[in-house]
C-alpha cells in the first residue's frame, strides 16, 4: 500500500492549479485519490493507500489527508514527488485516474462519487463519519472502473502532454505534435470547448477528439 499523503503531493505535482487551494481544491485532491483507490481495488481487490476513506456530505475523502491539506501545509506545491514503492500496476492506476478525472470540476466530480452506492450506502451515517468499505462496491461500479483501467491500458502518459487554453485541457502526444504559438492561435480562433479535447495534426490538419 501506498501512503495517501505521498499520492495527494503526487496529484498537487501533475495538477499545480491544486496547490495552496481552499475547499474546491481540497475536495478535488481527495476525489482522486479515492478514484484511483476505486479502480485499483477493481483491478486486484486490494486497498491501494494505506488509510481508509469515510464518508464527508461532499463524498469520500481521506481524513488525513483533508486535515492536512487544510491546516498542516499538505496543500504546497512540492518540488520533486516520487513513488518509488509503487508497484507498476499502481503507478498506472494513479495515472490514469490523473488523466481521466483530474480536469472534472469539482461539482462534477462531487456528483460522480455521490452517484457511487459506497457513498450512498453510508451518507445516513453522516456526520459521524462512516468509513467507505470498497469491499462493498456494487458489481457494476466495479466493472466500470476495471473497463476504464483496460481502455488505457497501453497508453504512454509519459509522451502525453498538457496545454490549458481559455480554461480548456488540450492534450496531445508530445511524439507527434510540437504546440506552438500558431497551433494556439488556431485554436483560439475556433471559440471556447465545453470540455477537454485530445488533438493531433493529420495530413497537416489539426483534429480534436
């Protein structure tokens, strides 16, 4: 098991936007950490953090690491992260939560986890702060969390780069496409996106997907 304070300083690193955050930011920390937990016990059917996540009105967090990140300095941005007892499964996990999840919103990822049954199942206990038991997880949460994990795979995150334009993710392989300032301009001039896109140049060609 990994220590949950080590992965929330490894997501604040990969999401600096993170860093020296308030309540949304916090929430947003602590969504990806249970996220990444989620998909890793619905791959191997073990706990992948070595604390376990209770119930909050806002969906699951990581006491610890909430505590932490709001009073005891957690919520600095680190200069160097690393996860050398992580498995490679684990390492995969923790990226592709990153890569899915970590541009949602925080209302959208505070819906998303308040439509799991592990939260539903427990939200009547609250305030008393019920601990969350993935060993309770519904066969078809399970299910999609584990599809998710297949989808990506054989994707290399290590080539996959980030550019945040008007509020928008642009992703795009860094093998493949060098993001100059005329790119930019050109998708400036396309107007706002509604959510993230993946972009790549095809016979010269800028495609979004």
């Amino acid at each position: 098991m990994l220590n949950c304070k080590d992965v929330a300083k490894w997501f604040i690193y990969k999401n600096p936007k993170l860093a020296r955050g308030h309540f949304d930011e916090n929430a947003i920390v602590n969504k990806l950490l249970y996220l990444s937990s989620l998909m890793y016990y619905s791959i191997s059917g073990k706990s992948l953090l070595d604390e376990d996540f209770v119930a909050f009105p806002h969906g699951p967090v990581v006491y610890e690491v909430y505590r932490d990140y709001r009073y005891n300095g957690l919520d600095e941005y680190p200069q160097s992260i690393s996860l050398d007892n992580a498995t490679d499964d684990e390492i995969r996990v923790i990226e592709t939560t990153n890569f899915i999840f970590s541009d949602m919103s925080v209302k959208d990822l505070i819906s998303l986890t308040h439509r799991h049954n592990l939260w539903k199942d427990v939200k009547g206990f609250i305030p008393n702060n019920p601990v969350i038991d993935f060993g309770n997880a519904s066969p078809e949460l399970l299910e999609s969390f584990a599809t998710l994990y297949d989808t990506y795979l054989g994707f290399d995150f290590s080539v996959i780069k980030k550019e945040i334009i008007n509020g928008t993710a642009f992703y795009y392989n860094s093998n493949n496409l060098e993001m100059t300032d005329e790119i930019i301009e050109e998708i400036l001039e396309l107007g706002d996106f509604s959510e993230s896109q993946f972009i790549e140049m095809i016979d010269g060609e800028l495609v979004f997907s």
